[in-house]
C-alpha cells in the first residue's frame, strides 16, 4: 500500500525494518477492516493511519496519523491528506507554477466550467444547479454526465476550462481530498466546498470557497465576475499555490520525527494503551 510505503521511506535510514504478520513489534493499520482488534497483536505496538475521512480510536490505536485537528499528546500526528497526496507524487511548488505558466502563455480558454463527480450525494448538486442558469457546466463524471460519457484522463479534460467543480461529499474540518488538488493541477480555478481550514496550507486567492447556501448567489457573482474580466482571471493564475512555499518538504519532516519518536523508544516506554484504560507515559 501506498501509505506503508511512507512510513518506510521516513525511517528507512534510520531503523532496520522486516515486514510480517506473526508477532510484529508494530502494528500498522487503516480504517478498513478489523484485524488489529485480533487477539494475536496484543502485544504490538498499533499505530493507524487513516487515509478517509475518519477519526482514530485512541482505545485501540497507540498512535494515529489523521486529517483531524487533534491535539493528543505523542500520540498523534495531524497529516493533511493533500500533504499525503503531494508527498506521494512529489508535487511541489514550483511544479504548479510551471502548470499555471503554461495556461497563461496558452491561447485564451473557451469552455466555462468543468466537473467530474461520480458520487451523487453532497451539497455541489444544489450549487450547479444554480450556477449552471448562467453558464453550461460540462460533467464528464459517471452522475448526471452530459459530455458523451465519463472522461478517461481527468486532467485532460479540466485543462480545457477556466473553473472547477471541486467540492467535497461533506464538509469537515482538516479533511481535503484530490478534488481540489487535480483542480489545480489541471491549472483551472476550483470552486471548493469541504474543509474550511484549507487555507492553512492551499493560498485562498486561487480557489473559491463556498461555505453554505447563504453564500452561493454571492459566490456565483464573483465567479462571473472573474469569467468577464481576462485581467482578474489571469491575476488568480498567477498567485502561487501554497501558502508555504515549502509545505510539504516540511510537513514530512515532521511526520518522519513522529515515527521515530516510536521506534526509537524501547518497545516497553511505546506502549500508550492497554486492554482497559489509557495510559499516557513520556
């Protein structure tokens, strides 16, 4: 799995590391399934690693990566899962501007707005429907399709449009999907609904952010307004994306000094969780 493939990249040089199931010192799991709750690694060291949209169990995990904005201790560690993306595809700052540059040096785009969604649920539905009264928004997703069918390269496809549709099922603090990252990587202006702190770690002036229904006819005026105004339009493109230009350089080195902050520490002083009740110790 991909995210296995983190942890041992971060500790590689540090730790020797021998992957098994029999009696492993350490436990590494996701929200899919149970098997840690097995009585077999009992005696493990569990760290979870939630990659959805869900909070970590500190009755049965010893330690936790999640999208939350916890605070516990050693415990845990707040991964922003857009971090979790750019650091498996080696994205950087530098790579979106060269994204960014080329649109702008690009001939003029013609289509509006674009979206790819094959979920049908969430509040997006209620937005397009509004916004698409001004303007037609071409979805090459698997719901409500109106391009011939669903896209096969999604980047290819938004790198046609100036907008976006890049909302999330639900709205929850610290939990960011791809959405708004393929958005931006195909060098089109999302329109975000979801995690209202992603301006901690995305600039806010190279998306729009709706944040309920009361703020939709306000939101779809500005979207008009940039889509009339080449100057404005082009302005946004020109902002860096991040708002620290080393955000994920410096993010996994936090993450790394997590991980070996366990492994370095005799398995006995790791443990943090017993059968019955919490157990903080330094």
């Amino acid at each position: 799995m991909r995210w296995i493939r983190l942890i041992i990249e971060d500790v590689k040089d540090y730790i020797e590391i021998e992957i098994t199931k029999d009696n492993p010192d350490y436990m590494i799991y996701n929200v899919f399934g149970c098997e840690h709750l097995v009585n077999k690694y009992n005696s493990s060291i569990k760290i979870a690693f939630f990659t959805e949209n869900n909070l970590p169990d500190f009755t049965e995990a010893d330690y936790a990566l999640g999208f939350g904005h916890l605070n516990f201790l050693d415990r845990y560690f707040a991964f922003p899962y857009i971090a979790y993306l750019l650091s498996l595809k080696n994205r950087t700052e530098k790579d979106f501007k060269a994204v960014r540059d080329k649109v702008l040096s690009s001939p003029k785009r013609l289509k509006f707005c674009a979206a790819v969604i094959s979920n049908p649920i969430g509040f997006r539905f209620k937005f397009m429907k509004k916004l698409n009264k001004y303007k037609k928004i071409d979805n090459g997703g698997q719901v409500h399709n109106n391009v011939g069918g669903p896209v096969k390269n999604k980047k290819e496809f938004l790198m046609q449009y100036k907008f976006s549709i890049a909302m999330e099922n639900s709205e929850a603090d610290g939990y960011a999907s791809e959405k708004i990252i393929d958005a931006l990587w195909a060098g089109t202006i999302p329109i975000y609904y979801g995690d209202y702190l992603i301006d901690e770690y995305i600039n806010p002036k190279t998306y729009i952010l709706i944040r309920d229904n009361y703020e939709i006819n306000e939101k779809i005026e500005y979207i008009k307004k940039i889509d009339s105004d080449d100057k404005l339009y082009r302005s946004i493109l020109k902002e860096k994306v991040f708002v620290d230009d080393f955000f994920v350089e410096n993010i996994t080195n936090e993450r790394k000094k997590f991980f070996l902050h366990i492994f370095q520490q005799k398995k006995e002083y790791a443990k943090r969780v017993d059968k019955y009740h919490f157990d903080y110790r330094d």
